[in-house]
C-alpha cells in the first residue's frame, strides 16, 4: 500500500470534534484519578488517628504544601 493510499483511507471518516473535548476529558479523567487515589490511600492507611491535634500544628501545613 501506498502512503498516499493509507493517508486518504486514515482521512477519509474524519468527523468533527467538539470544541474543548481534549480538555473535558483530561479533566474528567484527573478528578476521576484523584477521587481513585484518595480512596485507595484511605483504605490502605487510613485517617491519621490525632489529625486534628496535627492540624493545629504548621509543620503539618509546610508538609501539605
């Protein structure tokens, strides 16, 4: 097969996409990893038992950020 042939049949049921679906989906795909990743993390580690005494603590916000 010719190059030219394989580019016009690759070419030839090109619909259109919609505006901003590269952006939606790469979107809907990180909150969806981020919700997965937190719930694993959850059940793995759990929540740490003196989290608010931590909280109070800055050392605790340096490390979150």
């Amino acid at each position: 097969m010719r190059t030219e042939a394989l580019i016009e049949l690759l070419a030839g049921r090109v619909a259109p996409v919609p505006r901003h679906a590269a952006r939606r989906q790469l979107r809907l795909t990180l909150a969806a990893g981020l919700l997965l990743s937190f719930a694993i993390m959850l059940a793995l580690l759990g929540i740490r038992p003196d989290l608010m005494h931590a909280v109070a603590a800055p050392m605790f916000w340096i490390k979150l950020l």
